[in-house]
C-alpha cells in the first residue's frame, strides 16, 4: 500500500461484554433492524424471537429463556445436616 493511503475495515458485531441471554431484546431488535444479524441469528445467540415486523415478540423471548435456562441450570437436591 503506497504511503499516505489507509484501509479501514467495519466489522459488525464483537466480543460483546457478558452473555449473550442477557443483552436487551430491544438492543437486539436494533441491530436486526440496522442489518447487523439476521432474526435467526437474534432467536439462535441471543435468544430474542422477533415479529414480522422486527418488534420484540416479549412472550416468545420470556418461553425461550425459561426453556435455555431449564437446559442450562442443573438440578441439585440440596441436604442439611
């Protein structure tokens, strides 16, 4: 690259800060509507399910996170002296 020219590379997305499960649905439904990730990709990483028209679908995002936290939570029984 001669000198005095640049590149600039935009990526979307990053390493992000905390689990994905926790990021707001509504920041998520932004950055689908920004052309960031797709709808899948917000129901699949995040989880957050998304109407037809990009709004957050809140009942269908609250069943999904009781469901991965189901899967993701071990059940222990715990026993007092």
């Amino acid at each position: 690259m001669p000198g005095g020219d640049f590149a600039r590379l935009e990526l979307p997305g990053g390493g992000g800060f905390g689990p994905p499960a926790e990021r707001d649905p509504e920041q998520v439904a932004a950055d689908v509507m920004d052309g960031l990730y797709t709808s899948d990709i917000a129901l699949n990483q995040y989880p957050v399910a998304l109407a037809a028209d990009g709004t957050v679908n809140r009942e269908r995002t609250a069943a999904i996170a009781i469901a991965a936290r189901r899967r993701i939570t071990p059940h222990h029984t715990i026993c007092t002296p």
